[in-house]
C-alpha cells in the first residue's frame, strides 16, 4: 500500500485559505505589459516582448504568504487571476461588470481594478491586440461557422497552447548556463544568410529573458530575507531564511538538492504562464525529473520523505493558484477555473523499462490526501507497469475525485511514432492538457480548438442548409430524400466533415501566423529543443517537432444517430427519410413515438454490439482521413483528437434534434463516451466497444465511465476495477477516467450546494468542484450511466 503521511498543520492552513479564497481579477500584469509596448512602439516584436517579460518579472508583486514553503506568486490573492491585455482585451472592457455575476466562472472585479483597467491599459490596446490582426484576417464563412457552432473559437482569448517546456533543462543547467548556450549561438549566427537580423533579434531576447528570471528569483530572497528579520517565531525564521538561501541559487544555477530543484521548478512553471495565457502548461513527466533529487536527498539523509512529502502538498496547493479569467463565451464552453496541468507519473525509460519509483508513489499519496482539482494527475501505465502501481491508483481513485486518469503507456509509444517521432522520444512521452500527446520539451503541439461531427451530419440531412438558422453553412450535397443507399448518406457527410475541417485549417493556419508574428514566447523558447539551436521562435516553428491536430466532438451522438439511419431507414426500410428529417426540424413534436423507437429499439455504442460500433470506427477513421489531407506551415498533417472539454455542452445547444432521438440544443455526447445513459451492457461492454477505434491513429481519445462507489469497495472491487483497466489497454484504448459517486450525491449537491462545497468530480479531462459546474453541466453528468463491476 502506499505509504500515507499525515497533514502537517502547515498544509491545514494552506488548504484552509486556498478553499476560502475567491478568484479575483487584477490589472497589475496588464499595466505592466502596457508600459512596456508603448515604450518599445517600433522595435522588432521578440525584443518586445522579451522586455515586456522583464517589465513583468521586476514589477509583478512579489508575496510569500504565510507558512509557504514553495514561493511565488501569480497575483497577490490565492486565486488572482492577471490579464492579457496583448492578446485580447476588447472583451474585458465589454464585461468589466457582469464578469462577477455570470453563471459560468465568475471573477470578482474591484472597483480599483476597473479604475487601473480604464485609466492606464483599454484604450492603449485598441486595435493593437492579438485578436484584432486574428479578426480582420479570417473570411467570413469562417465567422459563420464560428458563430453557428460547428467550430468552437478557441483562440478568443487565450494563445496557442498545449506546452510542455523541458523543465529539466533548467534544473540541471540553470538560466546562466541557457544564457551561456544562447551567446554562443549568437557569436555563431552566420550574417551572409538569410534571417540572420531575425535570428538575432530572438536569441537577443532569450537573453534578456534569462536575466529577468534570474533578477525574479532574487527578488524573493530579497523578500524572504525581509521577512526573516522581522520574524519572531525561530522556527518560521529559519525556514524563511532557507527560503532566501534557495532563492539566491536558483534558478540562476543548477538545482542541488529536492527543495532546490522544487523551488525551481515552480519559478520556471510560474513565469511561463507570466508571460503567455497559453491553456495547458503542464508540468508533464514530474517524477522523472524531480526523482534524482528526492533519492539523493533521502538517502544522504538531507530529507525525511515526510519533509519531501509536505514540500510536494505546497507545490501541489501551488498549482491550484494557476487559473486564467477567460470571456464569457469561452466560459460557457469551459466551465472551470481549472487550467488543465497535466502532471504525469510513471511510463517507460528512453530504453522501454518501467519508470515508475519512488516519487510516483508520493505523489500518488499527496493527491489521494489533498483531493484538489489541480494538477491533473495522470498515471501511464505500460504492460512493464507493476500491478502494484496500478492498485494504488485504484486506491485513489476510489476515493471520489476523479484522479488520477490512467493511460495506455504502450498505446502511447505507438501512436507518437506513428506521428513521426523517434523511439526514444515516444517513450519519453507523455499527455498534456486533458489527453493529448506530446514530447515534453520538444513538441509544438497545436490543439487548435475543436469541430462539431454531429453538426456534419445535420448539415448532410438539410442539404448544407443549418436548420435551426436556416442559413447555408455548408456546400450542397444533395436532397437526401434522393439518397439510395446508405453510402450516398456517408459521401454526404464525408463532404460536409471535409468542408468543415477545411473552413478550421483556414483559421488554424491563420491563428498560428498572427501569433508566430505578433505573439513570440521568448521565454518558453529557451525551454524548447531546436528554439536555441536554430534562433527560431517556439511560436515559429521553432520546435523539434511541430504537430497540428483538431478535436472532433461528439462520436457516441454520431455513431447513435448514424446505426439509427442505416437500420431503421435503409436496411429495414421501416421509416422514410422524409419522416425522419421532419420530425428532427420539429424536435419530434407529435412524433414521440417515433422517438422513442430511436431511443430504445436501435443498438447503441458503448454496448459491445458490432454494428454500431462498427460505425463509430468508421466516423473517427474518416475524420482522421479527412485531416491527414491538411497540415500546418510545417508540412506536417493534423492529427485528430477526439476530445470536448465542455464544448459538448455548447455546441449541443447549438445543434437540433439528432436521429438518435436526442432532443435539440440538449448536449451531444463527451469525448468517445457512450451517449448518456445509453450503455446498458455493463463496464466491460463499455472498453470493448471503445477498442474498436484505432487510438493510435489519433493523438487523444477521452472515456469517461461513472461508477457506484459500491462497486470499487473492498479488495475484491479494487483487483476487479484494477483488471478493467489492463484489460483495455490489452485491447488498445488510450485513456480512462472515472466518476466514483453515486448520482444520488450528485443531485443532494445540486439540492445543497454549501453541504458539498468540496465534492469533485470528473467533468472532461479535468476534475472539479461539482457545485462551481452550471447546472446543464451538472445534469450531464448525473445522465452518466452508473456502472458496478
């Protein structure tokens, strides 16, 4: 079993302010930020922006809160969240005073904050953002299919994300030797090329960047020095003064010990997301790179593990500081103040061998104690993985929060050699965001946002024609009542799907030039392999690797609704089209009988039945086909994703009825879960159906199963639940994650909201409170099908 510590009263009061807090937003990053432009008005943009960063990092606030041990801070409130006046403001102008009161993600906004926004930062930024040179670029069609929910805008307010930097490198180098590497790179630029003025002005940036994280750093030893002298308490005196003597080391010079390379870390974890709003930084493979330090120190007796476990409870209550305020819109879209750190445990060595140790196992035990929403856990499990490993994950994950997630470490490796990586570094890969691939430290990996499938089919069943707008949003296929056959219905579709994906490579392809010329990350640069090496910007093609992909959503809507075409309308030739389209433009009013038979008297996915599951397959193969004819300024074909977050929610409401009975603008089915409540047949129905899609192909499929909390009691429960999940990854599936609540404590939470202030659940790729979720949210989740084993 895994070793358990106990609360410390240090880490009470650290969880006992964090669930206290509120999230809050200030301006104190957006008027640095604007300072710094309108200084530097006319000068090459990575020079800006590296100086922008240093404006950031010698005048962000800078607060050790009480009894920390880990230090550095976003904002001064727990949960502060800046502003990124740079890549879209327009829209915090817009809801300086509804941001508070909005149902989904709400901020609260002082009036002192709304005064500085005002005064100092909106009306610089008119014109001058991001999302303007975004705007003003994408064709119109592009717009429609934005505003009509077949795609979801996913750059609105956030910049290109899914990044995972190579936090090693700053632990075992430190920022003056990235410095020392980026100058002999400088001294060796070759002027007689082309690009060498670019070149320059990037690497000159990264310098600039190191020396702003160098001078952050030293600002908190000034701090904790401060604080020191005017402490009273011997105990906190001497931990402030260690804090000081840490500080003053690192992150300039390599990490020595565990609280060294922790606290290093978390610096470098924390300027990234200081200077972009990317979504998803995470922390990728933690407990490699952090476990030659937690060895060193324990077995030199530098450290108890309750010592090393108490520094990883701080960081852990760290990260659960980390939230992004985003505009409304994207909030109903991404109901969370989660902002998707996916930390990972456990895996293969570059030489295949199982990774996990020590460390994985402690923090296993940290989240199982805290039971926060962040980071997001992940445990990759290979067939080298031991058993024991996977139990103590059951162990956790039978307490309720839904984490960890669990993955196929072996699936894995194919899939990311399959997308053109090497051996060694499909290995050394990990999952970033909810549960997507990448190679931690080398990958531009581009989630661009996500695609509506289900929207494609409707489009096929009303001749391009959205039905609930009644305006063109895709090309003209034909009237399907002149379809003959099934085929004809899927070409139908394929051509709509095709349209789609190409109306969102356009936007892609644009996105990524506005940011590649008017949002460089010079500092995330330095930690990206080849950005050194070839002067060349991560948002640039500057990485080793550069993966674009799309997520599709709602696969169980699509595969419900399509087995429902084909055996009622064409093999059993029971209901004409015609009824079919009619009662769908209607939402079945009058037609419930109708319904009903679609409900009930069709196979479903999610239950083991080849037929519809064969269509599911068919629906993602297609889509992987459809994007691998598209690729990004690289040359590199997307891959798909087959993920929501909560767009399922949005788009649903943007959708009519469906031909699997679903009622209009109601939510679409998750990731490549089962329609709600569809799956019948039991859990291991469930993985079998779910296995018949090629996950390799794709680079992230999400399932999300919901059982009883009775059915993972005991050791029996346990070893059955720990089976469930070797036995999918047998069969190829990439992930799972699991609800263990009863839908009954859901709907008591929705009845009373303070009794169940800490209840979380599984939402997407992500946990959280259950009674900070919107109601529709909410409901969603209790459809779940509540499986036992």
């Amino acid at each position: 079993m895994i070793e358990t510590f106990e609360l410390s009263p240090r880490v009470r009061r650290l969880l006992d302010n964090f669930h206290a807090a509120r999230p809050e937003v200030f301006a104190e990053r957006a008027t640095l930020v604007t300072q710094a432009y309108a200084e530097t008005e006319g000068q090459p943009m990575p020079l800006r922006r590296a100086k922008m960063m240093k404006r950031i990092l010698d005048g962000v606030t800078v607060l050790i809160r009480d009894g920390e041990l880990v230090v550095g801070c976003k904002t001064p409130a727990i949960l502060g969240s800046p502003l990124y006046p740079e890549v879209a403001c327009d829209w915090v102008e817009d809801e300086l005073d509804t941001m508070a009161s909005r149902n989904e993600a709400p901020f609260h906004v002082s009036e002192e904050t709304k005064r500085k926004l005002q005064d100092e930062v909106l009306e610089y930024w008119r014109g001058k953002q991001v999302y303007d040179r975004l705007m003003e670029a994408l064709p119109p069609e592009t717009l429609q299919a934005l505003d009509e929910g077949l795609l979801f805008h996913y750059y609105l307010n956030r910049t290109i994300g899914h990044i995972t930097v190579d936090y090693e490198r700053v632990l075992k180098k430190g920022f003056l030797g990235l410095k020392a590497e980026v100058e002999k790179q400088r001294d060796n630029i070759d002027y007689e090329t082309a690009g060498c003025l670019e070149k320059l002005h990037v690497l000159d940036a990264m310098t600039m960047c190191c020396d702003a994280a160098i001078r952050f750093a030293e600002r908190y030893a000034e701090e904790a020095g401060r604080l020191a002298d005017e402490e009273r308490d011997p105990a906190r005196r001497d931990e402030l003064k260690q804090i000081a003597q840490v500080c003053r080391r690192i992150p300039a010079h390599p990490a020595r010990t565990f609280r060294e390379a922790i606290q290093s870390f978390w610096f470098t974890h924390l300027m990234l997301n200081l200077e972009t709003n990317s979504y998803a930084i995470g922390p990728g493979r933690f407990d490699q790179y952090l476990f030659p330090y937690y060895q060193t120190d324990i077995e030199t007796g530098r450290l108890s593990k309750q010592e090393a476990w108490e520094l990883l409870a701080c960081l852990w209550i760290k990260f659960n500081e980390l939230t992004v305020v985003k505009e409304g819109g994207t909030a109903k879209a991404s109901t969370t103040y989660n902002d998707f750190q996916n930390l990972n445990l456990a895996g293969q060595t570059a030489d295949g061998r199982d990774a996990s140790n020590e460390l994985s196992y402690l923090c296993l035990d940290v989240t199982g104690q805290l039971e926060l929403p962040q980071p997001q856990v992940s445990v990759l499990i290979s067939e080298k993985t031991p058993d024991q490993l996977i139990l103590e994950s059951s162990e956790v994950i039978r307490k309720g929060f839904g984490m960890p997630a669990v993955y196929n470490d072996d699936e894995k490796v194919q899939a990311l050699l399959h997308k053109g990586k090497s051996l060694r570094d499909a290995r050394l890969g990990g999952i970033n965001g909810c549960v997507e691939l990448v190679v931690p430290g080398k990958d531009y990996m581009a989630s661009s946002g996500y695609l509506s499938i289900p929207k494609c089919l409707e489009l096929a069943l009303n001749d391009g024609v959205n039905p609930l707008t009644g305006s063109r949003l895709g090309p003209s296929t034909g009237d399907p009542l002149d379809f003959a056959s099934f085929g004809e219905l899927m070409e139908a579709f394929r051509q709509q799907l095709a349209h789609a994906i190409k109306v969102k490579t356009t936007y892609d392809g644009i996105a990524r030039e506005a940011y590649a010329r008017f949002c460089p990350v010079p500092f995330t640069s330095l930690l990206i392999s080849d950005c050194i090496e070839e002067g060349r910007d991560y948002h640039n093609g500057g990485a080793h690797y550069n993966l674009p992909m799309i997520c599709g959503v709602g696969t169980g809507t699509m595969a419900d609704s399509l087995a429902a075409i084909k055996k009622l309308i064409y093999d059993e030739q029971d209901v004409p089209i015609e009824g079919l389209i009619t009662a769908l433009k209607v939402n079945f009013e009058g037609n419930e009988r109708l319904r009903q038979r679609l409900l009930n008297c069709v196979p479903k996915w999610g239950n083991g039945d080849d037929y519809v599951d064969s269509l599911a397959h068919d629906v993602v193969e297609m889509f992987c086909d459809e994007l691998a004819k598209h690729h990004n300024s690289q040359g590199v074909p997307y891959a798909a994703n087959m993920i929501p977050t909560t767009t399922h929610i949005w788009f649903g409401s943007l959708t009519g009825a469906t031909p699997d009975g679903r009622l209009s603008e109601t939510p679409l089915s998750e990731g490549i879960s089962p329609v709600q409540g569809m799956d019948q047949n039991g859990p291991t129905a469930v993985v079998r159906s779910m296995a018949r899609l090629d996950h390799a192909r794709c680079c992230g499929t999400l399932l999300n199963m919901k059982f009883h909390p009775s059915a993972l009691k005991g050791e029996v429960g346990l070893n059955k639940f720990a089976c469930l999940v070797r036995t999918y990854f047998k069969l190829g599936g990439h992930h799972m994650q699991f609800n263990v609540v009863s839908a009954d404590t859901l709907r008591a939470a929705q009845d009373d909201p303070e009794a169940y202030r800490s209840l979380i659940v599984r939402v997407a790729g992500y946990s959280d409170y259950f009674i900070r979720l919107s109601r529709d949210l909410q409901d969603e989740i209790i459809a779940r099908t509540e499986q036992g084993l």
